[in-house]
C-alpha cells in the first residue's frame, strides 16, 4: 500500500466529515426559511459529504504528499554545505530583523504595522543569499578557527602540522568501473587516498545488476567488484560510506555521479574514459587509476639497462617481446632468437602511446644469459 493511497483515504474521510458538517448547516440554513425546500438536511449532508469525499480522494496528494516530494527533491540537489549556510544565513537574517522591529513598530501608521514584517522578510532572504554566495569563505574562517590557525586544503596547521582535519572530511565518489577494477583496494590500503569513499546507493545497484547478468563475464566482473567492496570495508584506516542520496529527474549513472560530485564538490575516482571527460567539461576533479598507473610506471632513459623475459614474436620478423613488471610492454630488436629466455636489454627508444608507454631496446652485446 503506498503512501499516497494511504494520504487518499486520510483526505476523502476528513473532507467527507467536513463535507457532512457543511452540508447540515447550509441544509438547517435553507429549511429554517418560510419558503419550502424540496430538500432536507440530510439530503444537504449527504450530497455535500459526497462532494468533499471525493475532492479529498483527488486532490490530497496534490496537498500533501507531491508537495513533500518536490521539496525533498530539491534538498537532495543542494549539498550540506550550501544547507547549513542557507540555515546559518537564515538566522542571522531573523535576528537583525528582530533587532530592527522594535523601532519600526514605533513608526506611525501604516509604516510601523508593515515595516517588521518586511524586515523579516529582506533580512531573512539577504542573509540566505549572503551566506551560500560566501559560503567557502565562511566555512575556512571556522575551519581556521577549529585548527588554530588559517588552513587551506593541501597545506599545514599554523603549527606546521599537516592538516589531518580536512583530510578526514574530504570525500571521494567510486564509480562502479573503479570498483570493478580492484586496484583501487590497493591503493586506498597504502593510504594516497585520504578521506572517505563514498558509494551511492545507485552505484551499488549497478553493480548488483552486472553481478545478475546472464553473461559469464559480466557476471563474473561484478561479483569481483563485490569481493572489492567487502575488502574496503574490513579495512579500519578506510573509511568507507555507503549513502542512499540519489539524483532526482536523471536515469544515466554516470550523469548522476557528474551532478552529485558538483553539489557535493568532491573529486570522482573513475577509469571510465567517457566519464572521464565529461566530469572534466563541467568542472568535475576526475582521480583516474590508469593516469596514476602510468604516472608511476618506472622512467627508463635511452642508454640504461634493464632484465626481461622475450616472451612472445613481436610485429617484425626479427623482434621479441617482452614485459616489465608493471605491464609495460618491451619490444627488442632481434629479440626472436632469445624466446623463453631473459636477457640483458638496452634501452634505445622510450614511446608514449594514449594506451601507455613502450620501450624499445636491443640485446646487450655479448651479455644475453639463460636463465
């Protein structure tokens, strides 16, 4: 039974007692006259009973329950931060209008009836907008006031220290391709994540829905970003926050992701390349695995020396490959003869692809060892 056949009911039985009510005074208003009224009060009751019963069953939604969703719809798109400003304003506001209303009272007429109740009104709606428009001033000044000194992000305490509070209140947003991946357990447990991962509830059921799909892979992908999820959150130096906020009007995950990290103004942890790009079109701070994958991916400079295993033929009749232990794939000249076997590599050439880095090299002259 949903609410609002619930609020229905409610609505037709309050408006048809009302209805009842009205039709036996307007029913004894109309029979206590000398001319004759073909109907009687209950006739009035019963008829006007009706009526309200049935504007009650068809417009207590529009007055109760539609009403509540609109609102609760509008408050999911402003983040806390804008709330608690919007509130803060709004306090301000009333107490400068109620420090202001004793002297406008005092105003001759009609200047001192009206005056305090336009007052409320400007000051209220001034302190509202003054507030949201200097809302990340205001929150530095008490996070400056809380940490002992004045504290941007990134930087330290005015003690030196590094700034531990703002880390522990950033919060960054999984998107389910992250999740799917499993790195991202990794590297949160090495702490270069600081803050809280934040899952919304219409990331998880993504992810429960590529766990029930009919496709093996897919099936399997998404039963992986489970396991993942459940490692997170046996982690105790990782906060990990599963919420229930949601999106109104928008179906496409990945545009509710967009929206959400802008009202909430925190960072999304993605490897999807689309998602990438239009978060960073609108503004959105994108944390990308594969960028800092191969940020970290080992610098070798033409000249220097490294092992590798050949592997497999490469695209030229002559040429071997092989990879490092990041992935990064090496090609070697005249690398075919040395199949299955490691050797010493010279590095001749370093080339970075949009699918990652290469590098190419030759054998070590006189160097080439089985092992």
């Amino acid at each position: 039974m949903s609410i609002d056949f619930i609020f229905r009911l409610i609505g037709m039985i309050v408006f048809c007692i009302l209805g009842v009510v009205l039709g036996t005074q307007l029913g004894s208003m109309a029979n206590s006259g000398p001319n004759t009224i073909p109907f009687s009060v209950e006739q009035y009751a019963f008829t006007i009973g009706l009526v309200g019963a049935l504007f009650g069953l068809i417009l207590t939604p529009v007055l109760t329950t539609r009403p509540v969703r609109t609102i609760r719809a509008i408050l999911t798109r402003i983040s806390a931060q804008s709330l608690f400003a919007s509130f803060a304003g709004l306090i301000v506001g009333l107490i400068i209008a109620a420090l202001l209303a004793f002297p406008f009272s005092l105003l001759p007429n009609p200047f001192g009836a009206i005056l305090p109740f336009v007052g409320v009104v400007l000051f209220g709606y001034l302190g509202i907008s003054v507030f949201v428009m200097r809302q990340t001033d205001l929150f530095n000044v008490i996070g400056s006031f809380s940490n002992r000194g004045p504290v941007m992000p990134g930087s330290g305490t005015a003690s030196g220290e590094p700034n531990a509070n703002w880390a522990e209140s950033r919060t960054i947003l999984l998107d389910t391709s992250v999740i799917i991946d499993g790195r991202i357990a990794d590297i949160a447990r090495t702490g270069f994540l600081p803050g809280s991962l934040l899952i919304p509830r219409f990331v998880l059921n993504e992810l429960q829905y590529i766990a029930d799909s009919s496709d093996g892979l897919r099936r399997q992908r998404g039963r992986r970003g489970m396991e993942v999820l459940a490692q997170l959150q046996k982690e105790p130096n990782i906060p990990v926050r599963i919420s229930d906020i949601d999106v109104e009007g928008v179906r496409e995950v990945d545009d509710k992701l967009v929206i959400l990290a802008r009202q909430l103004r925190c960072p999304v942890l993605t490897n999807d390349y689309n998602l990438n790009r239009i978060a960073e079109l609108q503004g959105v701070t994108v944390l990308n695995i594969n960028e800092l994958a191969n940020a970290v991916k080992s610098v070798l400079l033409p000249g220097e020396i490294m092992n590798v295993r050949v592997i497999q033929d490469g695209k030229e009749s002559s040429q071997g490959v092989g990879y490092m232990d990041d992935g990064t794939m090496v090609v070697v000249e005249n690398g075919r003869e040395y199949m299955d076997r490691e050797i010493v590599v010279v590095v001749t050439k370093v080339l970075q692809t949009a699918a990652g880095r290469m590098i190419f090299g030759r054998p070590d002259d006189g160097n080439g060892y089985d092992r």
